[in-house]
C-alpha cells in the first residue's frame, strides 16, 4: 500500500465539523483513497473512497487535493457515536492486499 | 441478516489447546480475509482467500492454518495456542480485488490462559 500519514489523535466538539487529513504523496494514478473507522471493540467500518474527485455519502465527505498528494475526510455534524479511530487507506491497484496503519483517534467531546 | 458473522465472538482457553474460529457471509463476496488485533490495537492481515484459493499468506506461525471450504466460508484453525495468540481476530470480506470496500465481522476476542 501507498504511504499514509495521519496525525496520532484529534479532539472534535459535538456538532462541529471534524477535519480528519491524510497525506499519501506517493499515490500512483491508478490508487483509490479509502477510509475506514472503527469504533471501540466493533469491527471496523467502511466510510467512503475516491480516485480524484470529491466524493460524499450519508457518512461523510472527502476531498482530494489536486496533485492527490493528500486528502480530508470531513465528519460534517460531529456526535459523540463518531468518537473511533479513523483510518487512511491507499491499496496497491489491483491488490487484494489492504493494510492499515496506525489511523487517527478521534474524540467527540460533549 | 449479519453480513460477515463469526463465530464465537469470545473464546478463553488453556495453552497448549487447539481452537477454531468460524467465519461466514452471506453477501457473495468472493475474496475473505483474516486480521489480528493485538493489545496495542494494530490491525494486521493474516490470510486471504480468493474464490477458495490462498493468496495472502502474512508471516505468520504455522500453527494458524485457515481454510475455505466454499467462497461463504472462511475459517481459522489454530494448533498449540499461546499466550501470545491472545487478541481479537477480525474476518473480513470484499466482492474483489481493486476499489470495492471491506466489510468486517463483528470479531472473535480470544484469551489463552
């Protein structure tokens, strides 16, 4: 997988948006970006992804820079249910392969 | 209906035992996969198997050994436990390869005493 890097943690208060980034500046062209979370002691839970264009779901929203070299998954309306690790994923394209890394804790505080 | 299920979801036991963990879904998928997730929380693949074929093989004892009886079926077979074996084993599953997403189990706490 490429590359990721994502901050250790982030605190976020309920309601407001949560701006969770990640960079990935040795993505190939062909690579999507994925986002997973997992919430405490569940299996972890797909988000969204995306190649180049910004992509947003009931979920979430992800905005991809230009170059790709980076991206944002926004939580718009943050709730405390939010609060889990969220991880920044770019697989090898065609890999069956999908590693994660140490991901982002986030903290939805009341 | 779950989609990925596995079953036990806990599962304590003595060293030295032989345990199975059962892992079943029901979405169609072709491609299911084993993580572990030790006490610092690291995700790690383990095994994949892709229409009943290994093709991820992670470095990992040879005491682990899956099997996949069919394409809905992905079990883990591990031989002389350790104290060390002790975490959460997560299955997963995807219809393919490139850009479909992961769907996970609930997870399976196992504890060797």
């Amino acid at each position: 997988d490429a590359k990721t890097t994502q901050p250790t943690s982030m605190d976020c208060a309920e309601g407001r948006a949560a701006n969770l980034p990640c960079n990935h500046s040795t993505i190939s062209g062909n690579e999507y970006v994925y986002w997973y979370r997992q919430i405490h002691s569940q299996g972890p839970q797909y988000i969204i992804h995306g190649l180049k264009n910004n992509e947003t779901n009931e979920m979430a929203s992800l905005i991809i820079t230009e170059d790709r070299k980076s991206s944002t998954l926004i939580l718009p309306h943050a709730t405390l249910r939010d609060t889990a690790v969220y991880y920044c994923i770019v697989p090898r394209f065609n890999d069956y392969k999908l590693s994660f890394g140490a991901g982002t804790t986030v903290t939805v505080r009341a | 209906d779950t989609a990925v299920s596995q079953t036990p979801k806990y599962l304590v036991t003595q060293m030295g035992n032989d345990k199975s963990i059962k892992c079943e879904q029901n979405l169609g998928h072709d491609t299911m996969y084993w993580y572990k997730q030790d006490s610092k929380k690291f995700l790690k693949i383990m095994f994949s198997y892709n229409n009943k074929e290994l093709i991820i093989n992670e470095t990992v004892p040879n005491r682990f050994s899956p099997k996949s009886p069919d394409k809905a079926h992905l079990n883990l077979h591990i031989n002389s436990l350790e104290l060390g074996d002790s975490a959460v084993y997560f299955c997963a599953s995807r219809k393919g390869a490139t850009n479909e997403k992961l769907f996970f189990g609930s997870g399976t706490q196992l504890s060797v005493l």
